[in-house]
C-alpha cells in the first residue's frame, strides 16, 4: 500500500509544472513596452525563446549553449516555457529573444492588378528589426527555481538584486 501511495505521489509530481527532471524550473513572463503590456499589432505575432548561455546543473554529454525553449503563449502579454516535454526548462542563465514577425495565414488580396502582392511582407521579417534576436538580444536572466518574469522591453538589462 505505501508503495503504491509513493508511486502514485511521483506520479502526480511528474504532470504538475515545474516538476519533472530534478533541475527544471516553470517560468512564466509577461512582456512589457512603454510601461504596459507588449501585444503584437494586428496582423503580427510575437515568439518568445529561450535560448540557453550556462546551465546551473551541467549533464555530461549534453550541450546547453544555445539550445532554444519556445515560450507559448497564455494570456493577452503572458508566456510560459513548457520545455520539450512540458515539465519546464532546466534552470540555468539564458539569453530571452523577441521576434515580431507577420502572422501566418493566407495575404490579403492585391489591389494592383497583375502584382500577385505588391505589399505582400516578408516571411522573415523581424518588424523588431533583430533588436532583441537570438543572438543580439540584450535580454539575459538567470532563472534558478520556477518564477515569473516581467520583462520591460524599454529596460531590458536585468535587473539589480
């Protein structure tokens, strides 16, 4: 019976957020700009990632320089970062990049006739102009336990504890 009670107790630790393998935390963040919350503008959506600098429990073997964790979005400005497996990344220091890009979905018809889209945007484009990319972003924080972040996209050095 106790066995079965401890199995069941793992069991439910594994499918809560932030449990999981024994160094995953469970972030969350809200994005912020000009002192409110960051939405996209119409026809535009945000990815947030995670990109891995210093993990705080190294595993032989396994390369954490620059391993990206995309964030999902929850609410209108609010992310979290489920991991690969949804319990949560490994704690660690992590470079944060924002990317604004056009939403996915058919374009809008031209209007110019014989053009297909004259004012079609590219695919690739960063409306953030590569200000906070994968590798330029100056956004860096270290999360060592599962926390919520709030990141103000007008100061985003990190800030003093």
């Amino acid at each position: 019976m106790r066995a079965a009670l401890c199995s069941l107790f793992g069991l439910f630790c594994l499918l809560q957020p932030g449990c999981g393998p024994s160094d995953t935390v469970w972030v969350t963040l809200d994005l912020q700009k000009g002192g409110k919350p960051y939405v996209a503008p119409e026809n535009q959506s945000v990815q947030v990632t995670f990109y891995g600098i210093k993990r705080q429990t190294p595993v032989p073997g396994q390369i954490f320089e620059k391993e990206p964790f995309m964030a999902r979005i929850k609410s209108e400005a609010t992310y979290e970062v489920p991991g690969p497996e949804g319990y949560g990344i490994p704690a660690g220091k992590y470079r944060i990049a924002i990317i604004c890009k056009p939403r996915p979905g058919p374009l809008k018809p031209a209007e110019a006739k014989g053009r297909r889209h004259p004012n079609a945007p590219d695919r690739d484009e960063d409306f953030l102009k590569n200000q906070f990319g994968p590798d330029s972003s100056p956004i860096i924080r270290t999360v060592d336990s599962s926390c919520h972040l709030t990141i103000d996209m007008d100061q985003p050095s990190e800030p003093k504890q």
